[in-house]
C-alpha cells in the first residue's frame, strides 16, 4: 500500500443481522435501515484458513462463512452508495445500489464497493465514539470520496490534491481487505488534521504506521461490536490482500516487531513499524479507548514534517493533558522501547 484546524459524536445505534449460515450478531436497529454484505475484517481474519486464494475474484473461493450482513448507517437515500461520510465517486463496472448490497459476492464489482462505503463509515463512527466532533475536534468529519479499481497495480492510496482514496486491484483487490480500506482512511485523518501532512521520511513513515494502526484497532472494535470471529492474529495487517505474496501466515506488515530507532532504513513502510509498535504497546497498556483518543488527539499538534521524537514528545504531553501523569509514564516509557530519542 501507498502511504498514505487544532483540537476540537454521536455514536449511531448499529445492528449486524445474521446471513442464513452465516456469523450471528446484533439483531437490526430498524427494519428499514439498508443492509450490505461484508466481509468480517477479511476472509483470513474470520476463517483463520491461510490456504485460501484469490483464484481471479471467484466466489467459491471464499466460505460463506466469511461474510456478514451489516447495517449501512448514514446513506443519502440517492439509491446509491453515498452519505454522510463516505461517497463512492467511481468504479469499474457499474455502480452498486443500495437495493442491491446485501446480495453482491467478491466476483461482483459491487462487493467492493459495499465493503468501502461500509468500513470508511464504520472508522469515522468510531472516531466519534471517541469523542472527536464533539469534546474533542473532529477528524475528517466530511463526506470522503473513494475511488475503486481506478488503479491497475496491487496498491492503494491517498491523494492530497483531491483529498479522496484510491483502492486498487491485482491479486486480491484491495477493497476486499477492510484493513487497506481503513489504511487509507488513516491517511485521509492525517491529513485533515494536518494539511501537507507527511513531507519528511519520518513523518511519512508516522503516517504508514498511522494507517496500519488504525486498521488493527478499527478492525478488532468492529469485530468486538457485532460479535464476529477473529481467528487469525490481531497483529497481522491485512492478511487477506497479502496472501498471493506472503508466506503463511500471511501479513503486509505487522504492528507487534521488534524494529527500534536505530533499525530505520529511510522507507516509510518499513520505518513505520517502530513507530507502529510503540501505539500498539500504547494501545496494550492503556486500553483500546484511552490510548486511540491519546493517539489520535496529538496529531492536531504534529508538523507536516515532523519527526519521531517530536511526535512521541506530542504524544506525551497530550496524554499528560488528558489523562495525567501516570498514562504519559506510559506512553513515554512505549517510545523509549522503542529507542525513540527526545522523550
């Protein structure tokens, strides 16, 4: 994957209804509310099975199993895949319907299309469970456009001139992976927080963790929220689009090595994975909520350029400003492991 205002929630009522067969979950808010069929996280995330293969977007290469039909919250009521937070702009093949998005499997063009619309919108309604939009700033809390498959190679990114996402296809197709999804999506809260954002090797590197951050703790919240599976590793980032590439078990990257600041090697997705590491140790001894509202919040107080240890510095002041002494120990001591210099 490509990498990729100061600071200021509703949480919508959710419902996953269960697919005949299929994983059980919530009951539906409201009989009305439209339904998509998703995949929980990924198929490797929910099955656990790392022989599965993309087999050119057959059906029968994936169990039923691996999908689930989840409420698709905050629509515009066009018929299409668009609301509040996340409009699907362009794709190939013709566009998905709103009538249609509970019935598409990974062979349609418009599985993947549900599958952004649903993610992007899940990743803003956890931001603002968090409470950015209300005592807290709001993060990217616009409609983010999304294009899929506009892109020929196996890569997806975020562009600041159009400010929209790109998911593209080859092997997997990245939208199929709702860890790439929200990866990008990561890089649209960076730079909203930041216009400009990411202009330094290291600043980008903190975006590429940002991202693989995101994914795992918005992955692992929605999968606790609907009551969903997760039998492959949390740690793991986007096991699903690396399996034609990766040996088992698969991953793109994860957010548990064991790279320090002295292992930096001047690429940012490399490079990231220390700073990954060291918000996921965060995230481990604070809990999932505190450290993402720490985490999330002190990027407001990030340069476009920044450097690691102004940022792990940021990050201390801010969870001493939100929590107090003892979670800035915390986070300092997870920069430190990680040979950060400067905190």
């Amino acid at each position: 994957m490509i990498r990729r205002t100061h600071r200021r929630a509703v949480s919508a009522a959710v419902a996953v209804v269960a697919l005949a067969g299929l994983a059980t979950a919530a009951p539906a808010a409201a009989e009305d509310v439209p339904a998509g069929r998703v995949f929980m996280v990924n198929p490797v995330q929910s099955s656990g099975d790392q022989t599965l293969v993309d087999a050119k977007d057959s059906a029968s290469a994936v169990p039923d199993s691996a999908y689930a039909l989840a409420t698709l919250r905050n629509l515009d009521g066009s018929g299409r895949l668009s609301g509040r937070w996340v409009t699907v702009r362009s794709e190939t093949g013709a566009p998905a319907t709103v009538a249609d998005a509970d019935s598409y499997d990974r062979q349609d063009d418009g599985f993947e299309q549900v599958m952004a619309y649903f993610w992007i919108n899940e990743t803003q309604e956890y931001l603002q469970s968090l409470g950015f939009g209300s005592e807290l700033p709001g993060v990217n809390d616009r409609v983010q456009p999304v294009r899929l498959n506009q892109w020929g190679a196996d890569n997806s990114y975020f562009t600041d001139r159009k400010a929209e996402i790109r998911l593209g296809k080859g092997g997997v197709d990245d939208a199929e992976d709702a860890e790439v999804i929200i990866h990008e999506y990561g890089h649209a809260v960076h730079h909203a927080q930041v216009p400009g954002y990411g202009t330094s090797v290291e600043a980008g590197a903190i975006g590429e963790a940002f991202g693989d951050y995101l994914a795992v703790t918005v992955g692992d919240h929605a999968t606790q929220r609907y009551g969903w599976t997760r039998a492959a590793d949390l740690a793991c980032v986007a096991d699903w689009d690396s399996a034609p590439y990766s040996a088992a078990p698969h991953c793109l990257r994860r957010v548990d090595g064991t790279r320090t600041y002295a292992d930096r090697v001047g690429q940012v997705h490399a490079d990231g994975q220390i700073w990954s590491r060291a918000l996921f140790d965060i995230r481990g001894a604070l809990g999932a909520r505190t450290a993402d509202r720490v985490i999330v919040n002190a990027q407001f107080d990030f340069a476009p350029d920044t450097s690691f240890a102004d940022a792990a510095s940021a990050t201390v002041a801010t969870a001493q400003e939100m929590y107090g002494p003892e979670a800035a120990a915390t986070v300092r001591a997870a920069f430190r492991a990680r040979g950060i210099p400067g905190v």
